[in-house]
C-alpha cells in the first residue's frame, strides 16, 4: 500500500528547506535530491512508522539543510496520515537541536 515513488519536502528552520524523491520497496528506502543521495530501512506499523536513512553527498558544492557535512545519518518516526501523505521528525543521531520536519506524497505505485 505504500510502497512506490514519494516527493519529500525537509524543513529545518525558517528559511532552509529542501526536496527530494523517495522509493520505499517493502522496508527498504532509497532516494535522493541535487546533491545528496539516501539508502535506508523503515517498518510500518499501523498508521506509524521509524526507521534509519544515510544521506551521502555525492556534488561536492551542494549544502544539506544541516550545513557543509559529506554524510549523516538519520533516525525518523513518523505518521501516515492518509494513503499518499506522511510526516515524520528526523534528526542526527538523537540530537534534538539536528532535526527536520519531512513531508512525503505518494506520486506513483510500484
């Protein structure tokens, strides 16, 4: 039901944001944006979901919305909220003050 291609959307702080697009293929995601490109796992449960994602850059002039950091990994939970839409919190390492707000829509079934 959710497996296919998302659109997302990172929120950071006022003025820094970003988008990207996501596979998520029976718990394993992989995406990307400009600069960066994302390998990672999650499970769902009920309306709920967590998981682990790597961010690795691959464009050495790109920025994440982190800052000037090569690679990082992230921890998300979050809520499905209807069939095609979520959000979720992420951030480094458990670190409260590194975190994003992601906002995923479903474009297309694998």
């Amino acid at each position: 039901m959710y497996d296919g291609l998302w659109t997302v959307e990172f929120i950071a702080a006022p003025g820094l944001s970003g988008t990207g697009v996501v596979v998520l293929n029976d718990g394993r995601l992989l995406g990307g944006d400009a600069g960066y490109y994302y390998s990672g796992n999650y499970k769902i449960s009920g309306d709920t979901f967590q998981g682990e994602i790597s961010i690795v850059r691959f464009d050495a002039n790109s920025i994440s919305v982190f800052g000037d950091i090569d690679s990082y990994n992230l921890t998300f939970t979050g809520e499905i909220k209807r069939p095609n839409y979520f959000e979720a919190l992420a951030n480094i390492g458990g670190n409260s003050e590194m975190r994003i707000l992601v906002k995923g829509i479903k474009r297309e079934n694998i």
